[in-house]
C-alpha cells in the first residue's frame, strides 16, 4: 500500500477532500482515472488562460461576461492548486527516497 493517501482531483458530495489510498505504483483504476481527470483540468484552465486574454482585451466585454470569466478563472486555479497539492504530498520525503534506493549518495566519494 502507498504509505500516502493521493488527494483527487474532485472534491466528495458535500464538497470534502477526497482521498485515494492505493498500491506504491499507483497503476490502478481510480489512480488513471484522477490522472485523466488532472491533465483535463489543467488543460480547461490553460484554454481559459487564453479565452481570457481575448476577452480583457476587448473593451467591449461587459461585467457580467467578465464575472462569469472570474468565476471560471476561480475554479481553474482551484483545480490547479488542488492538483499541485496532490502531487506534491506525493513526492517522497528525504528519509523516505533514501530507505527505497530512490535517491542515493556517494558517501564514500571525496
């Protein structure tokens, strides 16, 4: 099992943190799945990123097209930073890559 439960990239029905607990290689259904569901969501928002542009550059855009695109806008960096903080509770701790044989030194080395 992965000593690290992997928060989802969508949050549960009463809008709760979602966690996945699976295998060290995380090559299951659910795991792929969040995967997909992440590169979706990244690619959403950096679509958004450039309608977004489009739209601040048109001083004939109004305010409620521009409240509707800071709502969307919300929800992307949202997602980008739920994604960020899954992915970065999921790097190995120091102590944690040494005792795999992930990383290692040369400690005899001069």
């Amino acid at each position: 099992m992965s000593v690290r439960p992997r928060l989802l990239p969508w949050p549960g029905p009463a809008g709760q943190r979602c966690y996945l607990v699976s295998d060290a290689d995380s090559t299951g259904y659910l795991s792929k799945l969040a995967d997909e569901m992440e590169a979706v969501q990244l690619q959403m928002g950096t679509e958004l990123i450039g309608h977004a542009r489009l739209m601040l550059s048109d001083r004939k855009a109004g305010a409620r097209e521009l409240r509707y695109l800071s709502n969307r806008l919300s929800e992307a960096l949202q997602d980008a930073l739920r994604i960020s903080e899954s992915r970065g509770g999921r790097i190995p701790a120091p102590a944690e890559a040494e005792g795999s044989g992930a990383a290692r030194t040369d400690e005899g080395a001069q």
